[in-house]
C-alpha cells in the first residue's frame, strides 16, 4: 500500500516535467551583417559594388532611393531579441554616409 502511495504521485507528475522542455526555434529576419562586411565599405562605392559586397537592402526609401537601409532582427528562442540597423546614404551613385548600429570604417574615407 504505501509502495502505491509513492509511485502515484510522482506517475501523475511526468507530463508536467517536459513543459519546461518545450523547443522554441530562432527566428532570423532581415539582413545579417558582419563588421567585417562593413569594414570593406569606403566611401564613393558604387550602389552595385555595395549590393555584391552587402547584398539587397532590407528596406529602400520609396521618395529617396539614395538611402538604403539593413535591418536584421534576431528573436532567440531563448534569450534577448538582437536588432541591428545600418543606414548607408549615397549622392549620384557614390556612398556619401554610413550610419546605424556599425561604425564607419576607420578607412572609410581612403583615398580622398
């Protein structure tokens, strides 16, 4: 009798032991980016030298195309969300200005 006393409990306690179990997946959106991408941009780079280098914008401004924007956001499914944001600007086909969540380049301006 008592032997049934102390299977019972713990029987009815097993499906309540693999909700903390439960497998969230990652959810990547947007442009992933690297420094390392972001170190080759120099300024007076052609939008087609910057769209092979970094790929296609995640958003382009439908009044101004000479802005381009990189969005990434990262939702673990665990943990804390990641956004990165990077905001190039170009005037006549050359990058003028890069903004956001990365640095510009220390060689950014090489060869002006």
């Amino acid at each position: 009798m008592q032997l049934k006393t102390l299977i019972l409990p713990i029987v009815l306690s097993l499906p309540l032991l693999g909700c903390g179990l439960v497998y969230k997946i990652d959810i990547p959106q947007g442009n992933y980016l690297e420094a390392k991408q972001v170190d080759q941009l120099r300024r007076g780079m052609t939008q087609e030298q910057v769209r092979f280098l970094l790929g296609n914008p995640m958003s382009l401004d439908s009044f101004n195309h000479d802005r381009w924007v990189y969005l990434y956001y990262f939702k673990p499914g665990r943990g804390e969300v990641e956004q990165k944001q990077l905001v190039l600007e170009f005037n006549n086909d050359a990058l003028l200005s890069v903004s956001g969540d990365f640095a510009a380049p220390a060689e950014f301006n090489q060869g002006l």
